[in-house]
C-alpha cells in the first residue's frame, strides 16, 4: 500500500499557485481575489472557510468573508451576490454549504455569476464540463484529479465505482472520470443508497471512490486486492483527545482496507487538502481570464 498523499501534493501546488499569483499582481496590479459568504454558526462550514481563507493568504490571494446570522433571507443574501457579481475586483464568489432550510441553495448557485462560480456549482460549468469545454471543474473532484494525476495513477480502461451521487462530489466525479482524458477513460458505476448488491459491484472495482458521509462505510470485504482507494469522507466525532475537541473519520474503513489497496487517501490529509487546491486554482484561472 501506498498513499496518495495530500499534504505533499496540495503543498507543492500550492507553491506553483503562488508564483503564478505574483504573476497576476504584476501585470493585473491586484492580487487574484476570492469572495465567501458564509451563513450561520455550523462548526464544520466555520473550520472549511477559514481553512479557505488563510490558505488563500498563503498563496498571495486576497480573501474577503461575509458573514450572515441564520436569520438572514433568502432576498438579501441574493442581493449580496448581485453585488458581489458586478464587483470586477471580485474573481471568485463561493457561498459555503449547507444553507438554512429557509434558503434553496439551487437559488443561490445559479444566482452567483458562472464566470466567478470558482466551486464550479453552477449548471452552466457543470454543462460545460460534460462537454469537456473550458470551465470551473467543482472543486472537490478537480482535487481529486490532481492527485491522481500527481501519482500517474492509471485509469484508462480501469472500473471505477463512485458511492454517492450528490452534486457537489459523486455526480461530477463520476462523469470526470468516464471523460475521453487523463485521467479518465473509466469505466464508471455511479452507485447511491438505492444500488442493490453494493458489495459485489465494488469488488469489481480498481478504483473506489467513496463519498458517502458515513465513517467507515467501506470496509475490507467490499474491496478488491490492488484497488485505488479515495476517501471523500469527512465524519466529525467530538474528542476529548484532541485539541480542537473533534476528530475526523472518512468514509473509508482505513486500517483494514489500506493493507488491501495499492493506493489509498488518508483522512485528514488527503482529498479535504487537495479541495482547497481546486479552489484556488479555479480562482487564479479566473483571475487570468484562462476560462471565460
Ligand atoms: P451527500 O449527503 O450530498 O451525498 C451522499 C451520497 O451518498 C448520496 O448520493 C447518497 O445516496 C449516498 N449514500 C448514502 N447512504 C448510502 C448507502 N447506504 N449506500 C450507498 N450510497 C449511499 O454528501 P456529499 O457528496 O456532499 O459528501 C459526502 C461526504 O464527503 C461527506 O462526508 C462530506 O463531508 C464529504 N465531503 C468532503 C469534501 C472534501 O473536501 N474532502 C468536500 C465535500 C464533501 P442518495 O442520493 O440515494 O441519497
């Protein structure tokens, strides 16, 4: 076994981005610029933008954050990204997820301008993705490319079996790795929790990937010897023994399915990493004018 690392990956395109980020400061004049707002007190959404944040800093990005209560309507926080569209120092406009219930997140993705959705959320880069035309892969899965790509791990021809389907992970995973490129040439199985006999069609699979929400769904048994394994997974269970007071779990049964795989993801420090890298790559692209 041996692991697809994100903290060595994400580090060392991190120091690309902020070469090519000095770059754009010197024949922009500013500095590639990522806008969040973010809505409400959930801890994990807290933990997930400020890492956004500071990492932005990291790379020589400027970060602006706007912060609303729950209690914020669906009407003004529209009117913020209006705003926020029209703001040509603006390149990127990320709302964090999950919204209020009082909110449709489908709403407020089609409202944010496609040409700064650096989540690559919006339909009409989700659209353009199916097509493989130039546009803002969703972050999560442009993550998980790189790092495959990064350990020139092989896919064309390979099975690959992506468990969830929800928009943000599963669904564009799923149509990335079945795309005519590398990586790529799979060929996918998109499973979710109305898949009868989900263990047999996992075992055919050279490629796991496992975005679920559910600590330690995966586990030995469902897991053909020499796959590829990677871990979307972030569980939070509180912790006395940590300092943050919570531990993270993946979706993936890792002490027992790692002695199994050829190449696994840890969690922390694997996908979650490699997410951040898709971001401000989506973002720096932006700021050049590279997609649209
Ligand atoms: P969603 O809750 O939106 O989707 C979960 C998917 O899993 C659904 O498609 C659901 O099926 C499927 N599922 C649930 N139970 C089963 C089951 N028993 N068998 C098969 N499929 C099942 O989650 P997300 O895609 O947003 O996130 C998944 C995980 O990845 C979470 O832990 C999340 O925290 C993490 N995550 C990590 C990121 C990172 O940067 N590392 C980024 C984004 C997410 P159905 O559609 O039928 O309900």
């Amino acid at each position: 076994m041996q692991l697809l690392d994100g903290k060595y990956v994400s580090e060392k395109l991190k120091e690309e981005i902020a070469a090519e980020a000095a770059g754009v400061l010197a024949t922009l004049g500013r500095k590639p610029h990522l806008v969040a707002i973010l809505v409400g007190n959930d801890g994990g959404s807290e933990t997930y933008v400020a890492s956004k944040m500071r990492n932005c800093e990291k790379v020589g990005f400027k970060s602006s954050l706007f912060r609303y209560d729950d209690s914020v309507t669906e009407n003004e926080l529209l009117e913020k990204i209006d705003e926020i569209n029209k703001d040509s120092g603006v390149d990127g406009l990320i709302v964090q997820l999950p919204l209020p219930k009082h909110i449709d997140p489908e709403k407020v993705t089609e409202r944010i301008d496609y040409r700064k959705d650096v989540d690559g959320f919006h339909p009409v880069n989700l659209g353009r993705m199916m097509r493989n035309l130039p546009c803002f892969i969703p972050a999560t899965p442009y993550g998980i490319m790189m790092i495959l790509e990064e350990y020139k791990i092989e896919t064309a021809g390979k099975n690959c079996v992506v468990i969830g389907r929800s928009n943000i992970v599963g669904s564009p995973m799923s149509i990335l790795m079945a795309r005519n490129a590398y990586p790529g040439n799979c060929t996918v199985t998109l499973t979710h929790s109305r898949t009868q006999n989900l263990k047999e069609i996992v075992l055919q699979a050279d490629i796991i990937i496992a975005a679920i929400g559910k600590k330690n769904f995966v586990t030995a048994d469902m897991v053909k010897p020499g796959a590829v394994i990677i871990d979307v997974g972030i569980n939070r269970e509180t912790s006395e023994k940590t300092k943050s007071g919570y531990k993270l779990y993946g979706d993936v049964d890792f002490e027992n399915v790692a002695p199994k795989s050829s190449w696994i993801t840890p969690v922390p420090g694997g996908v979650g990493l490699m997410t951040i890298v898709g971001l401000l790559k989506n973002t720096l692209a932006s700021a050049r004018g590279n997609i649209y």
